[in-house]
C-alpha cells in the first residue's frame, strides 16, 4: 500500500484563507497596515517567501495572536519540505559512528 503525502500548506495560504479572505482584508491593505512593502505580503501570500520573525511580529500586534504561532507555521513547513528530501539527504550525510 502506498501512502501519498499531502503537500505542505505554506504559511501564505494560511494567512489569505483564515485570515484575509475571511475578514475582508486585501494584501495591499495589509501591507499598509503592517508598514512593510505590499510586494513582501504578496510573495509570502503566493508561497514566495518565508515569514521573518520582523514579519512574524507584525503579523501577531495586528491580528493579536503570537509571533510564534506564525514563526511555528514557518518552521513547520519548512521542515516537511525538507523532509520531502530526507531519500536524497540520507545520500548525501554520513552518520556519525559510535565510539
């Protein structure tokens, strides 16, 4: 039996579903509100771009919520990309042997 994984959700869609579309924010309004350029909340929106810890901040002052909810969301996907590689990063790493 084959288990086919999900692909990962970035942080971006996260925050134009749960957050934008759902309140009636647009991206550019964000970024105005935010004091950031409306192309950062665009790229990190279309899955471009990571969300920063400076973004992170902002992002939870405005909705109040906490900078590690967001930083969380980051990282997490980060990491299940990653983990897409693990075949190809086994290749590559040779694990330390015990003593």
């Amino acid at each position: 039996m084959t288990t086919k994984l999900l692909k990962p959700i970035h942080p971006g869609e996260i925050l134009t579903e749960e957050f934008l579309e759902p309140l009636g924010i647009t991206k550019n309004q964000l970024a105005l509100d935010l004091g950031v350029p409306a192309s950062r909340i665009d790229q990190i929106a279309k899955g471009k771009r990571s969300i920063t810890a400076d973004t992170a901040v902002r992002l939870s002052i405005y909705f109040k919520n906490s900078p590690e909810f967001w930083l969380n969301l980051q990282s997490g996907y980060d990491l299940r990309v990653e983990k897409t590689r693990l075949p190809e990063i086994r290749r590559q790493v040779r694990p330390r042997q015990a003593a």
